[in-house]
C-alpha cells in the first residue's frame, strides 16, 4: 500500500521536530526516523493500529516516544491524519 501523508500531519510531523531539535538535535532525528519507520511499517500492515471512536480511523503508539499516529485505511492507501503528543487532547476527527 502507498502512504499518503495529509498535509496538516506534515504540519504537525514539522513542529515535532522543530521542537525537540531547539532541545537536542539528535533526539529530533531519532524521534522522526521512529515515526517515518512505524509509518513505513504501516503499508504492509495497514491494520496494525487500533481503531478509534470515528469510523475508519485508527491509531498506532510509537514505541519508545509518546506519540500517537492517526491514520485512515482507503482502497491502496494508507492516509496519516494526525502524529500528535499522547498527552495532547484528541481532536473531532480522532
């Protein structure tokens, strides 16, 4: 399957990095290398999260760091809604 990003979890995928990267910028590139492989490991396992209160959104943890991946499953794509802070409120459309 092809992983599409949406362009507010590009947004979002930013902001984590700029952040941690003000704090120590090898941490910055570890925490997006463990995102972009969970994700990665999504087109081959496009059902490994759990599914979430809206239908057809799941998520999936990223193990070690407190994020969370939202994501859609549609025909041949695997759509990223959202990497957001576990400790963050979830949006509507979580």
């Amino acid at each position: 399957m092809k992983i599409v990003f949406t362009k507010p979890a590009l947004v979002e995928l930013e902001a984590i990095f700029s952040y941690i990267s003000e704090r120590n910028p090898t941490a910055a590139i570890a925490v997006v290398e463990r995102i972009e492989r969970t994700v990665s490991q999504l087109a081959h396992f496009p059902l490994a999260g759990h599914p979430k209160y809206k239908p057809g959104v799941r998520m999936i943890p990223l193990r070690r760091y407190p994020y969370l991946i939202f994501y859609k499953v549609e025909a041949t794509e695997v759509h990223i809604l959202s990497v957001r802070h576990g400790a963050r409120r979830p949006l509507e459309d979580e």
